[in-house]
C-alpha cells in the first residue's frame, strides 16, 4: 500500500526520488499523474450518483467527453459482468464486488500506461476476478501497461504477473518470474 501510495504521488519520499516514466513524482507531478491511475480498497465515489454518473463525472473532471465515457464505461462494466440495472443503482445501493468493478473501470477509462492495484479484487467472486484480470490482461498486452499489483493472494498474483516481489517492512524478500 505504501509503495502504491508512492508511485502514484499521494506520499512523498523521506529520501532519494521516484520517477515514472522518467518524470520525478515530486517536482513533474502533474506529468507522472497524467500516465497513472490507481485504484485500492478504498476508492471514493459519490454514494447518491450511480455507477455511470460517477465515471462520467470522472471522466468530465479529466477532459473527456461524457457521452463518449458513459459508453465506454458501460462496455467495460458489462465485461466485468455488471447487470444494466446495476449500472444505474445509487453507488449505496449496490454490492462491494460492483463498487469495486466501479473502481476498476476509473481507472481503466483513462489508457495508464502504468496502472496501480492495491488489493482491486476485494470483495468480488471468483468469476468477477476472473473477468477483471483478463480486462487487465488485455490492458497489459494491448497497450503495453505496466500494471503493479499489490495483493496477498499469491495465487491470484501467478495468474496475473509476470513478475513477482514479496515484500517484508519495506525490503524485497524474494523475487521470481
């Protein structure tokens, strides 16, 4: 969560840089935010709005055209096997696996070149995870993403990575491909 929260700039380091994509997170934010997104178990929505009036007013917010997002939006829900009615459910209504389809396509609406995941899967079933990492996969393959993953499922993470880094109080651990 913490390396998260510093890759996508909501922590600046205690020392030395990070860069994404060859831009300093501190000093050329707005540039290394501009191919990032992030998603974690705590994504934060609008509870009265629906699923779709949420990703267009994100997507409005960053300069996208709200038709245009509310359609893609909605093809990217219906992938992650949302029901139309779901779609248009006040956020408060609905169930913890939609509200985090909710988050994954955010993020997902935007094309990061890097993409970070803290625990994404949270409350979804295995079909929903399922769904979710072959979205993920196509990101990955079709548009050349670099996806950081943080789970505790190591099995989840061998489906999904290519890489993978346990981490213990700040330090790698072990490594394998």
């Amino acid at each position: 969560t913490t390396l998260v929260q510093l890759l996508g700039g909501l922590l600046p380091p205690d020392n030395g840089t990070i860069q994404v994509f060859g831009y300093n997170i501190v000093r050329q934010a707005a540039q290394a935010r501009a191919m990032t997104n992030r998603i974690s178990g705590q994504a934060s929505f609008f509870q009265r709005l629906s699923a779709l009036e949420n990703l267009a007013y994100g997507a409005n917010q960053a300069g996208l055209s709200g038709q245009e997002a509310r359609q893609h939006a909605s093809e990217l829900l219906a992938q992650l096997g949302a029901l139309s009615h779901e779609m248009n459910l006040p956020l408060v209504a609905v169930s913890r696996s939609m509200y985090q389809k909710v988050a994954l396509v955010n993020a997902l609406l935007f094309r990061p070149r890097l993409l970070l995941l803290d625990e994404p899967y949270h409350g979804m079933d295995p079909s929903d995870r399922q769904r979710a990492r072959r979205l993920l996969q196509v990101l990955n393959e079709q548009d050349g993403a670099t996806i950081l993953f943080v789970t505790r499922d190591h099995v989840e993470a061998r489906l999904l990575c290519d890489r993978l880094v346990q981490l213990e109080k700040g330090r790698g651990t072990g490594a394998e491909k």
